[in-house]
C-alpha cells in the first residue's frame, strides 16, 4: 500500500470481456481458475506506476495468453472486499481476431488452469458473480446496436517541453525537459493498450519527441505536418480535413499537437462522427502528455462516436 493509500481508499483493478466473432456467432473467452473454483472474466490488480489501461492489456496476457488492443469501455464495477475495502474494475471490450485465436496455445499458469469460449447465453449462465453476468448484457446490447468494433482516434498532447520564457530560439524547437521525457516513456505503455497503427504529429520538437518512443516501439514512421503546430495558422476546415482523410481507413491513429490546437481537433472528432461539440469539450483539456481516446465506428450513414475516455501518464 502506497502513502496515499488507505485501508479505507479503493483498490483498483482492470480487465476485459475478451470476444471474436465465428461467422454470426459471437463468443466471450471465459476463464476458470482453480484456486477460487469459479468462473469469470480476466482482470487483476492495478500494479504501482500502472495505469488502467495498461493494466487491463497486461491482465489479459497474463491469464489468457492473448495480445489485445483496448476497444470500448463497459462499465465500471464496484463492490466491497470482504475485508470492508471497496474495490472497483474498470473494463474494456476486446476483440481477437480469427489469426489469434485459431493459432493460440494456452498455457496454464498460477491463476488460470483453464480458458472457454462460450456464447454470450452461455456466459451469462457460467460466470460466476452477478457483475461479470451483467456485463456480458450490456456487451450484448453494444453488438446487437452494431457498436462492439471501434478503432481508436487518440489525441494527445505533447509531453513537457522548456518554457518558452527560457527558451532563445523559435517555438517550434523548444525540446522535452526531463520530465517530459520521462512522460514520453511512460506514455508508451498507454498507447500501446489501444494498438494505434498510424501516427500524425505536429513539425514542433516537443511533439515529435512526445511520440519518438511509442513510434519507435510500435514500428510505426510518424506523419510530420506543420497544421497541427501551435504556430501555424490553419485555413477554415484544415484540420477537420486532416483527421478524416486519417481516419478514413478505419485503423486506430494518434494525432499529437497543442494545448491550443487541441479544441480544434476535439472538435474535427465531433463533427466527423456527428455529436454535439460541447458535450465532448472537455476532452480538449488535457495536461502534457494526456490523451483523449475516442472510440469510433464505421456505421451506414458515416462514422459514428461510441465512447470517450482520457488517460495520461502518472508523473
């Protein structure tokens, strides 16, 4: 237990409704551990200078063996331990795909002896505790109203840079300080949970450098482009232009910019997926190296927002 911890706070802990589809059927990954005799779905505890998403993706590794990128928040669970404490899980829908899972070997480990894809009826009769039943219903309705597949849509700002009081030479070249540095490392985890494949940054040093560590882990070759800059002058549309021709392949994609640019950009999103920009406002306010992750779909009638959430780095 940290200092800030009490045996009153909550404990934090993570997972995913883990689900592919076999032609019309859709089936959850169901794990059975023997220790506690019961059937549930993967999650565990948050580990120190862990945040949650990374330890949602971690989790299910480790008990399942899978690699998954984050899809859409479910909700939040809570619930006392027996001890008094409460505890509360935050979870995510997590497709595999037909590759993954036709050439996954499960190992059993200290946790889980063994892993079962069930149909979602089924689920709901196996899982042992009533929470995990009912996010199997509320998974359930997200894939009958089409909303299960989403790709990512990350907006981030850069990590943090010298001040420009201190700095001589022109704004676009102001580098991380250390800590920002650090943030970019510590970012690369975060990023990683979504599986973003595609990355648009700012011409300025703090962005690049922001995204340097994440790209070079994910072998991805960051898109420069000066619209994105603090200094630049964007013509009308500009912007909204650039994320949906971004976007409209459908993969998950990071754009790193500015506190400024960041209302713009917040508000390409909406426009794009047809929601109210005020109500996503919010997402636009962001510390260095925080990110807002829009979860999107591709519907009939063009792109449509199914969640919003933002996480950052914990320095």
């Amino acid at each position: 237990m940290t200092s800030s911890q009490t045996h009153d706070s909550p404990v934090y802990a993570a997972g995913a409704l883990v689900w592919r589809q076999d032609g019309d059927e859709i089936e959850t990954l169901v794990i059975h551990r023997s220790f506690h005799g019961d059937y549930s779905l993967p999650k565990g505890k948050v580990d120190d200078d862990e945040t949650l998403p990374e330890t949602a993706a971690r989790e299910v590794w480790e008990e399942t063996g899978f690699r998954v990128a984050l899809g859409v928040p479910l909700s939040l669970v809570e619930y006392e331990l027996p001890g008094g404490r409460p505890k509360e899980v935050h979870y995510w829908a997590c497709e595999v795909t037909r590759d993954q899972w036709e050439g996954h070997k499960f190992e059993p480990n200290d946790e889980v002896d063994r892993l079962e894809w069930m149909s979602l009826d089924r689920a709901e009769q196996e899982l042992t505790y009533v929470r995990d039943r009912e996010l199997i219903g509320e998974f359930r309705e997200l894939a009958r109203l089409g909303r299960a597949r989403t790709f990512p849509v990350i907006l981030l700002r850069h990590a943090k840079a010298v001040a420009s009081h201190a700095w001589t030479g022109e704004d676009e070249t102001r580098p991380l300080t250390a800590r920002g540095q650090a943030q970019s490392a510590q970012i690369v985890p975060i990023l990683e949970s979504y599986a973003p494949v595609a990355l648009v940054t700012s011409t300025a040093v703090r962005c690049r450098a922001t995204v340097a560590p994440f790209a070079q882990a994910a072998a991805i070759v960051p898109e420069s482009t000066r619209i994105l800059s603090q200094s630049a002058a964007p013509l009308d549309g500009e912007i909204r232009d650039l994320v949906a021709e971004a976007i409209a392949p459908g993969v998950g994609t990071v754009f790193c910019s500015h506190s400024p640019v960041m209302p713009e950009l917040v508000a390409a999103v909406a426009q794009l997926t047809r929601t109210s920009a005020h109500d996503l406002a919010r997402r636009a306010l962001l510390s260095t190296a925080e990110a807002s992750i829009f979860h999107v779909r591709k519907a009939d009638l063009g792109l449509e927002l199914v969640a919003a959430e933002t996480f950052g780095p914990l320095i």
